[in-house]
C-alpha cells in the first residue's frame, strides 16, 4: 500500500509525470474518446499525483496506482452533467500505434463497448495481465477474461462484416 505523505518533492513529480504522462493520457483517451477531456482528466491526475505523494514501493506500483487514478477520473468526467457527448477517435492516439498497420486494429477496438475497449486496451497495448487489469478496474480477474473473450469475439465479428 502507499504510504502516504502531504506533497511529493518537485525532482520525483517530474520523473514521473515525464515517465508515465503519456500513459495516463492513453489510458485517458481510451475511456473517454476526446483529446480535450482525456488532457483535462490527464491533468487532474497528475494534479492528484502531486498533492497525495503517495510513496510508491516499485515502478510497476506507481504505474498501477497512476492507471488506476485515470480510470477513476475519467469516469468521473464521464458522469459531469458538464460533458458534451460527441465521439470520435484521436488521431494523436493512433499515429503512437506502430506499426502503422495496427492501426486499423485499434480503430476496431474504439468502436467496441466500454466495457470490452478498455481491458483489451490495457492488455494489448499496455501489457498488463487480466489480474492487474483487475485490480486496476475493481473487478475480479475472471471478469476480466470474459470480457476480453467477449471483445475479442465482437472484434472478429465487426471485421469480418467490414472487411479489413
């Protein structure tokens, strides 16, 4: 668990914001689908990163601790009353996708459900087991390995209906 303590020293913010900003920003997008939110969600964490200096036992924990702060304010942006619902896909996001012909993959992958978009987003893109992709979305890792079966079907489905 992360010990906590009031704000974490400058040189240890900026490692890690310049470490794992771009990961807090995918993780952002891909939940909530608009350059202008995922940056303002992005911030929010980063924001929260600071202020809580949370005291991290590994790499792999602060990364942990930083995704699963970016699910839980992206969904809260989710639920503002605030937020416009116009959706479309962002082309900062896709032209990070190498190589390039994987890119018609994550497109297929943004058009599928939330609930399936996200985990095979943190499990194809960003390499975390189903157990940590557990943890990170509060569900049990079998919850996971179905909705990853579940997107993966659906994925073949839309493919075949759209061609590649």
């Amino acid at each position: 668990m992360a010990e906590k303590r009031r704000a974490m020293p400058e040189e240890e913010f900026t490692r890690l914001a310049e470490r794992y900003m771009d990961l807090v920003y995918r993780v952002c997008l891909s939940c909530l689908w608009q350059r202008a939110d995922a940056e303002d969600a992005c911030q929010n964490v980063m924001e929260r990163l600071f202020r809580a200096g949370p005291v991290f036992e590994s790499e792999e924990h602060a990364r942990r601790w930083l995704c699963r702060v970016a699910v839980n304010e992206s969904r809260r942006l989710l639920t503002s009353p605030w937020r416009r619902r116009t959706v479309g896909l962002d082309e900062a996001l896709l032209r990070q996708v190498e190589p390039p012909e994987d890119r018609g993959v994550l497109e297929a992958v943004w058009q599928l459900p939330a609930k399936y978009r996200l985990p095979l987003y943190l499990y194809y893109y960003e390499g975390y087991s189903t157990a940590e992709i557990g943890a990170i979305l509060k569900r049990k890792s079998s919850t996971v390995q179905t909705w990853l079966a579940r997107g993966r079907e659906a994925l073949k489905k839309n493919w075949k209906e759209e061609g590649p």
